[in-house]
C-alpha cells in the first residue's frame, strides 16, 4: 500500500515547520547575536544553536512553497475571488504589528499574508489578462510590489511557474493537473530558489540548504500527495471551519506566543 498525505496532513506539517522557522528566527537569532542568556540557562552550546537555527529555518521554506500551491488550488475552488483575496488582506493587517514585534521590528517588511494576496492576484492575472505586453507588465508590478513582503523576490515567480500547470474546468469548479508539467515548474522553482538566495549569500551550499525546505515540499506533493481533504462526513460544521481557518489563525498566533514567551523568560533569567 502506498504511503499519501492529504491536504489536512500537509498543511499540519506545513504549521509544524513554520513554528520550528520562525523560532529559530525569533529565539535561536537574537540568542546568537548579541543575547545569549537563554543558552547559558539551557547549557546549549553556540555550535548546537547554530546547527539548530540552519536546519529549522532551511525547513521554513517548505511552508513558504506549500501556502503558495494551496493557495493556487485554492483559487481553483473558490467561490469568489475577491472574498479569498479579503481573507489573505484582513489576517495581513492583523498579523503586521504582531509580526513586527516578534521579529523585534529587524525586519520592516509586510508578512507573509501580504506576498499570498500578491501571488493570489497573480494568479488572477494569469487566467484574465489576455495581451502578453498588458500581463507581463502586471507581473512585474506584482513582483515590485511583493519585494516589500516576507516572500521578496520569490513568490511571484513562484506562483507564475506553478499555475501553469493547472488548467481550470469548464464546467464546475476544480482543475485539471498536467503532472509532468508540474514536475518540471517544481524543478524550475526550486533553481530560481536556489540561484536567488546565490545572489544573496554568495554561496551556493547555503543557497541549496536553504532550498532544502522547498526541496522537501516539492518531493511531498509530487510523489505523496494525493490532492484531498480529510473526509468531513462526520465533522460538525465548525470543526470543518475550524480546519479551513486554522492557517490563518495560527499565524498570528503562534508569532505573538513565542514573542512573549521568549521575552518572559529572558526577563526571569536577567532578574535571577
């Protein structure tokens, strides 16, 4: 029996590496750079939290490259796009102050709700802008626009790599999938990924270890997969809106509760 993964599964997992992420970016980087505290009071050498901030923030681009795919399913299935877009907008706006505190204002970006509502729109662009000259031009706003977000330069090419793989049905909601194709816009991905963060650092081993998230991510929905929900047959109304919401709750939450639980404790910790 083969082994797949729905989509209820791999957004948990999604969640997971997004936790691991932005702990390492919140707690593992300020205790790196200038703190240290907590590690003194965990006995948690410097080499140990190096090793721990590489490996979890390599894993975040796993949750980066899935949201972006859900969301181009997502549009596929929507009843209405403007009420989709609203939905990315609006947990946006409430995630940016929380956003902004927990990563101690280091980064004065908009989140990453803002480069899915960007990718989002992108991908209306691609389905109803008929003239080449009008929709590459779009894109490149687009891209502009998403330079200020969490995702910089990466998710709208992203988006535009990977909604031409999918062709929507004519007559019902949903799509049709050209896998082969898929695999090759996830390979393109992975090297823009690559060759991006290459202009960045310089170095091609931490570029690809950096990739190693979005790597993983792709080898899951290519190979694992299998493009479903969990079954709601028995789910009460709100436990099936509890899952459809639950990315967007979480991440403003789980931002705000290792913010200030970090914090609390470096407090105990100077006071002690």
């Amino acid at each position: 029996m083969n082994f797949t993964i729905d989509k209820t599964q791999m957004k948990y997992l999604a969640i997971m590496f997004m936790v691991l992420d932005h702990f390492a970016e919140i707690v593992l980087y300020s205790e790196l750079h200038g703190g240290g505290a907590l590690l003194n009071w965990l006995h948690l050498s410097v080499p140990a939290a190096q090793l721990m901030y590489r490996i979890f923030t390599a894993l975040g681009s796993f949750t980066g490259a899935v949201m972006i795919y859900f969301m181009v399913e997502g549009y596929h299935y929507t009843r209405s796009f403007k009420h989709y877009l609203l939905r990315f907008l609006i947990c946006g706006i409430i995630s940016e102050p929380v956003f902004l505190y927990a990563f101690n204002y280091r980064y004065q970006i908009l989140n990453m709700m803002f480069a899915l509502a960007i990718s989002l729109i992108t991908v209306y662009v691609h389905y109803h802008v008929a003239k080449r000259e009008l929709k590459t031009f779009l894109y490149i706003i687009l891209f502009l626009a998403n330079a200020f977000t969490d995702w910089t330069s990466l998710a709208v090419p992203v988006t535009i790599l990977l909604v031409s793989a999918f062709e929507p049905l004519k007559d019902k909601p949903g799509f049709k999938l050209d896998k082969r194709k898929l695999k090759n816009v996830w390979l393109l991905s992975i090297l823009y990924f690559i060759a991006t963060f290459y202009v960045y650092t310089k170095s091609w081993l931490k570029s690809i270890e950096t990739a190693e998230g979005m790597i993983l991510a792709a080898i899951f929905i290519l190979r694992f997969y299998d493009g479903k929900r969990k079954s709601t047959k028995n789910q009460t109304s709100l436990s099936k809106k509890f899952h459809q919401y639950l990315l967007y709750a979480i991440y403003p939450l789980h931002l705000l509760i290792i913010a200030v639980t970090y914090n609390f404790i470096i407090k105990i910790i100077n006071i002690s």
